[in-house]
C-alpha cells in the first residue's frame, strides 16, 4: 500500500512540477518515501523529466482519438538546453493517422531507428502528456489527407496476405414417408467455395455435389473468375464467368473479359442509387440480401430498426429475397420489390463497364454465343446525365442512349430509348423499339422513398439479348412467349419513426399477343413495442387471359414476444398466422432461445393447416444449432401427416497463409476477411460474434468487413487468459475487396510477478527506476516502487530485466519465476540487478 500511495504522489508530482516551475522550482522531499530513497533516485523527477522507454498511450491528432499504441520513448535535448523525451514515430504510423507522408519526403528517418522527422512539416508539433498518457499531434490541416466520409484514403486500402481460402458447407437428410407405400430416401449436399488471394488478384470458385437415393450424382459449377481491382481507375478487371451490371442493360451472364468501373471504391454521396431495404431485428443480427440466388450484402446491425442503402443490386429490377438471421435462432425471411429508378450522377463522375465473351445461359442445351456490351454514363453540368450502351451478337444488336437529370429535392427522372434488330431462330428479322421512364424520390427528413418505372415497348419486334439467345439456342418455340406491351411498378417506403414502418407496392403489365393483363400490389408493415415484435404483409394479385380471370391473394401477421424474464436465454415466443385466398389457412406457434453464451440456438414450433372438407393437417419442427471457433453445426428434426426428416448440416471456412492454417465459421469470401492475430491469446471473443474466439494459437477469423471503409476489429479483455495480456483491444483495418487483412494484436504471453530487486550489496534498488524484459520483440515496463519491488505481466519463467534511473544509470537482473503462486495468481520472487 505504502508504493502505491508513493507512485500515484509521484504521478501527479510529475504532472503539476512544469506548471509550477513557471512561479518557482519546487522539488520532491524524497525522505518522505523512506529512508531508502534519496534525492539522488529522484533527481529526474525534480527536473521535470521522465525516463525514456516503451509506453503505452493514447495517440490524438488535431484532436481526434486515432488509436492506442506502444510508442518507444528517447532522450532529448530542447533549444533551452533542457531535456525531455521524444516519440519515436514511423512514416507508416503518421501514414495511418492521416498524415500526407507521400508530400514530405523528408519525414524518412534514419535506417537504424526509423523514426520520422516531424519537423519536415511546417508548424508540426507533438506532446507527450505523461501524466494522462497521451501523445498529441498538431498537424496542419494542409498536410493532411481530406476526409472523405463513407471511404478511407486510397493509400490506406490494404490488398491483404497471399493466402487459400474456402468454405465449405455438408448437409444430409433422411425422410421417412409414412402410409400404405412406407419409403425411406437419402440425401446429401456439399459445396465448396475455394479461392486464392495473391496480391490484388482474386481467385474464386463455387462447385457443388448432390446425391439422391436412386438418383445419378450430379456436379455443378455456379461460377470460376479471376478479378482484381485497378485502385487508381477505381474500377475491376474480371476474367471469367460472371454477371454483366444493369444500370443500362438488363444485367446477363457471360464468360469472358470485362472492365468495369467498382462504385465501392468511391464516396457514397457519388454512388449511383440502391434499393433501400428496411426492417427490424430483435437480436444482434445478420442481415443476407439475395437477389436470384446470389448474394448481395451479408452484414451485421443492431437490435432494432435498420435501413440498407449500401446495396449493389445485379438486376434492373425484380425481388429481394431478405434474410435476418436472428441470433435467437428464429430467421425473418421477406422480400422487397424494386425496379433500378432515375440515373443521375454528380458533375465529372464517370461509370462504365466493357465487356467481350460468350453468353452464358441457364440452359444446358445448345452452344454460347459470342457477345459484347459496352456502357457508359456520364454527370453533365446542370445536374444531368448522359448514358448510352450497345450490346451485340451474331443474332442480335441493340443500342441504348437516354438523359437523366437530377430534380433536387423532387427527385431525379430520366428517359431513354433502346433500338435492337434480331434474327430469330426460324430466320426471320424482327425490329423493334423501348421507352423507359424513371422517377425516384427519397426524402432523409421523413424517411421516404418512392420510385417509379415504366416501359413501353413501342412494336412487337422489339427483344432483349437474354430473350433471342435463351429462345434461339435452346430450340424453342420463339412464338409461344407472351411479349408485353407495357410494364408499369411502382414501390412506396415510410418510416414511422418509433411506430414502425409501411411500404406499399404496385405493377400492372398488359401483353402484345391477347388483351389480357396481370396486376399485383401489395403491403407490409412492422414495428417493435417493448421489444414485442409485429409484422403484417399483404399482397393481391389479378390475372386476365381472354375470357379467363385469376385472383390471388395472401395475408400474413407475425409477432415475437420476449420471455427471457421468465425462461431467460433471450427465450422468445413466436406466432404467425398465413391466410391465402385458396388452400386453408396455417397457424404456427413456437419457442426459440439461446444458451452458453449465445453459441447454442434452438427452436420448436408446431403448426396447423386447414383445408375445406378435410382434415386439419399439422406439422413440427426442433432444431439445434451450435456455433463453434472452428464452423457451425446444426441438426433438426419435423413430422408431418405423411412423413418425418432429419438433418444434419455442417460449416465453416479455411485459411492458410504464412501465418498457419485457421479453421472459422463461413468466410465473406466477396467483401473481406479479417485474420485475427492474438499469438498466445486463446479463447478470447472477437466483436462479441457467438463463437468466433481466437484458437490455441491466438488465430481466428472476423467476417463481412465493409472494403474500402475501416472496420474496427475488438478482443474482449475481459476474457483474456490469466498469463496474457494485450496493449490495445481495437485494430483498425482497411481491406479491398475480398482481401485477407492482418489485425494484429500486440500479445504479452506470461507470468503477472512482484519482484523485489537488489543491488549486489543487498540494498533496495533506487525509487522511480524503470524496469523493462529485455526482448528482441519488446517487453513490458514497471516503475520500481519505494522498497525496490516492481509489478510486471507477460514475463516468461526466466528472462532478465535491464533497469535504468538517474543520469544514464542502468543495471542488468536474472530473475527466475517460483513453481508457486501467491494470492491473487501473483509469483513473487527477488533479484539481484548487476
């Protein structure tokens, strides 16, 4: 009690002695620490000064907090002649906080300390607050990078490790089909998703494996290319099998060659509009938007409401399948309709997209043609737009050009027309013409999007280039599709702040080859009261073919009622009731909750249909889900009236670089990895994700970073292991797209021990003296308190301490930690300094 008392006098000794210094010197009266201590120990502190070393402090520049390091410490001369110590800071590190080292050249220091010279930049100052542990920069505004809000300096972008990467995904089912024809069928499911990074390049592949009972086994590739990203074009080159964008052209799949400009790479107050997809999510979740299948965005939010505007949809319109898988184990699944609205760029911003190769189509008959698309679009002044496109093939030529003009706070419209001229399989030429118009609103101050599309296809000749090739390669019969004549959508969202949200939608299309029509609307509404869950969604659809009329509609509602205060577990009960307009209604009810730290997830529920003139059908279903450091694992198990299935599904991801091979739950192979690097750190939870701990080497892997932007990377320090210690618990990173980026965590592995040091005489060591490990990687540091013991963590069973005080002053300790601890996991222990 007695040291600490005298370290933390010393401290705030240390702190107020330059302040008081301006009116008159004072000095510490060191017999008040003891009778070991003399004014000679402290002289030091008596002058204002520290000792130089490796501290742990806040770094700010201008202000702003922009992390927390070790930063070594040396010896300085000020023009007064007085000393002080001096930061010893890289080019790398001022490059990190914002500085524009590629501007001053003369910040390089010298080869054997690297450390920059700040003075290189006029009216640089830095301070090192020791008192407060803080290092403050004062960097003048022209020599630092602009902030560019929504995108890190370009400089900073991070291309990431060379490394293998994969993930990997089993299932196998077995049903059993009850009644007079008792049966029992298998089947299992793998894909695999192997990649490479090497540099900028990314390698990817998705292939999948079916078996059935009965059945042939049956392979299929979804996709193989090869992309990297030409930071300075802020555009991609692809090479291989991929999806054409859609800002001009219905997007298609091709395999081939195509450059396009990557709108990721850019401030999103440039970006061309995304469909916004709003809900709400009861637990921390993970939001999935898939459109067709493939994957749009796959990211992490909060409990409570959320709104996407960061989507990069690959189709000019269509459904948004949304997917929040709730960390209770209980997914919300819905789907947003949208059409692509209004281009309007900002003044100068350029976008386009060259692509050369062969179509690839969904059909398995028939050959790939060969096709290239080329498009661009172009911000004018006076808040214009210019675009315009050309897509060709051996059967098939179209061109596109249109306006579009920014309306302010009415929105942005635009209008353009597409000419095409092809060739139809029974050899006939068809031309024909499209108008498109396109309106979208979005207002911040209500939270309100509204959008707009209409087409109008002028004569009967006019086809998309997915129309003529899928029919004229696949040998059907090109006059037995509808053609429309026109198709009108429109969608409306609102949020009511904390009454929820509505959003409406609306279509009509009328047809070429009779007078009939369809049209369809709906609605949905949700919102979340004291953490009770409502959602409501209809739709209503009317069909007209010559005589004959079709009506459809469907009605859902579905509430989420919290009972953890009862069951605990985030423990919640679920009701949902789907009324379509033929079929009989279902009513499902259900339990669903967490357990061992949110990484077990289960759920049951039990359902009833009924069916006019028959008898009600029911239904039900348990699963269990466990999400582990190394994959996920889940089983479940449903009946109904006329079979029983179990399952059992299997995932995770894998990564090997120079740093080893790490075993993770599935990666985001698309936007990027974060590999966690905690050397001898195990078991300690990254960004509070269920299971993602770091492994027996201090390895694991963070998902769904955003590229492009910094993304902060958190171990919990309240899970370290009891012989770890870490200087830092955020890392930033800043990774390209689907890179592998290192987050490095600066780890001291080792014994906590009180050790007790001596000189060779047998006297205490002197007060004040700074103690560090001496280790090639840097060691921790103490501060020798007034009997000569200093507190140090991170210490390997044997090691040796260099100890310095005074004028230049040092002496050298063997220590050797005892095989026992003391109260309080403490190894207590002497040496003697030499």
């Amino acid at each position: 009690m007695r040291f600490w008392i005298s370290f933390i006098a010393l401290t705030v000794w240390s702190a107020l002695l330059p302040v008081c210094a301006v009116a008159k010197n004072y000095v510490f009266d060191a017999s008040q620490l003891g009778e070991n201590v003399s004014n000679a120990d402290i002289a030091l502190f008596n002058q204002g000064r520290q000792l130089p070393g490796t501290y742990t402090v806040d770094v700010l520049v201008n202000r702003e907090h922009v992390g927390s390091e070790n930063i070594v410490f040396r010896s300085r001369e000020t023009e007064q002649g007085k000393s002080g110590l001096e930061a010893c800071l890289s080019v790398e590190q001022l490059s990190r906080y914002g500085v524009k080292v590629e501007d001053h050249p003369g910040l390089t220091g010298t080869p054997d300390e690297n450390c920059a010279d700040l003075s290189a930049i006029p009216q640089a100052q830095v301070e090192f607050q020791f008192s407060s542990q803080q290092l403050l920069l004062s960097i003048p505004q022209v020599a630092m990078r602009p902030i560019v809000w929504g995108i890190a300096p370009e400089s900073l972008w991070d291309d990431g490790l060379p490394a293998f990467l994969m993930n990997y995904r089993f299932s196998n089912t077995q049903t059993e089909y009850k009644g007079n024809y008792r049966s029992r069928n298998s089947s299992q499911y793998v894909q695999l998703e192997p990649g490479a990074n090497i540099g900028p390049w990314r390698l990817r592949n998705n292939t999948a494996w079916h078996k059935s009972q009965g059945q042939p086994v049956r392979w299929q590739k979804s996709y193989t290319y090869a992309e990297r990203g030409l930071n300075r074009l802020k555009s991609r080159l692809t090479l291989g099998e991929q999806f054409t964008p859609s800002n001009v052209f219905d997007s298609f799949p091709f395999r081939g060659v195509m450059l396009h400009s990557d709108d990721t790479m850019v401030a999103a107050s440039m970006r061309a509009f995304a469909p916004v997809v709003r809900g709400i999510a009861r637990t921390h979740a993970r939001v999935e938007v898939k459109q067709n299948g493939y994957t749009l965005y796959n990211a992490v939010v909060a409990p409570g409401a959320f709104a996407l505007t960061d989507l990069s949809a690959s189709n000019s319109g269509g459904e948004l399948e949304v997917t929040v898988w709730e960390t209770d184990g209980k997914p919300q699944v819905f789907t947003v309709p949208w059409q692509t609205p209004a281009i309007a760029l900002k003044t100068g911003y350029l976008s386009y997209s060259v692509m050369v190769g062969q179509y690839r189509s969904s059909h398995s008959e028939g050959e790939a043609p060969a096709v290239g698309q080329v498009t661009v679009m172009y911000g004018l002044p006076r808040s214009l737009t210019a675009y315009g496109g050309l897509q060709a093939t051996e059967n098939y030529r179209a061109v596109t050009t249109g306006l579009g003009a920014s309306l302010g706070r009415w929105g942005a419209l635009s209008l353009d027309g597409t000419q095409s001229d092809q060739k139809r399989n029974d050899s006939k030429n068809e031309t024909g013409a499209s108008w498109r118009l396109r309106y979208s609103n979005s207002v911040e101050t209500t939270n309100s999007a509204f959008t707009l599309e209409s087409y109008q296809y002028s004569s009967a000749g006019y086809n998309t280039l997915s129309d003529v090739l899928d029919v004229y390669h696949s040998g059907r019969n090109d006059n037995q599709r509808e053609r429309s004549k026109s198709l009108s959508t429109v969608t409306l969202s609102q949020s009511l702040g904390d009454a929820g949200y509505i959003g409406l939608n609306g279509s009509r299309e009328t047809y070429r080859n009779h007078s009939g029509h369809k049209d369809s609307w709906g609605g949905s509404y949700g919102t979340t009261i004291k953490n009770v869950s409502l959602s409501l969604n209809w739709t209503q659809s009317h069909s007209r073919h010559g005589e004959q009329q079709r009506n459809n509609s469907l009605f859902s509602i579905s509430a989420s009622v919290p009972l953890d205060w009862w069951l605990g577990g985030n423990t919640r009960a679920n009701y949902q009731m789907t009324s379509p307009s033929s079929g009989g209604s279902t009513q499902q009810v259900g339990l669903s909750g967490q357990a061992f730290d949110r990484q077990l997830n289960w759920n049951v529920s039990q359902s009833w249909r009924s069916v006019k003139n028959s008898s009600n059908h029911s239904t039900g279903m348990a699963r269990l889900g466990w999400s582990g450091n190394c994959g996920q694992l889940s089983g479940s198990y449903s009946y109904s009236d006329t079979s029983s299935q179990t399952g059992m599904d299997a995932a995770g991801g894998i990564i090997i670089s120079s740093e080893g091979m790490t075993l993770a739950q599935p990666l985001d192979m698309n936007n990027g990895v974060a590999l966690v690097a905690a050397p001898g750190a195990s078991g300690v939870p990254v960004n509070g994700w269920p299971g993602v701990k770091t492994d027996y080497r201090g390895y694991t892997t963070l998902s769904y970073l955003i590229p492009y932007q910094q993304n902060t990377v958190s171990l919990d320090p309240t899970r370290l292991p009891a012989d770890a210690e870490i200087t830092q618990t955020d890392v930033k990173v800043i990774p390209t797209k689907g890179a592998v980026t290192r987050a490095a965590f600066a780890t001291h592995v080792g014994g906590r021990a009180l050790i007790s040091l001596k000189r060779p005489d047998g006297q205490v060591l002197s007060f004040g003296a700074l103690a560090t490990l001496s280790s090639k990687d840097g060691g921790t540091s103490g501060v020798v308190g007034d009997g000569g013991q200093v507190y140090l963590t991170g210490l390997p069973d044997a090691g040796q301490l260099m100890v310095q005080w005074g004028e230049g002053q040092q002496c050298r300790a063997d220590y050797l930690l005892p095989g026992v601890k003391a109260e309080a996991g403490l190894y207590m222990t002497e040496a003697v300094c030499r």
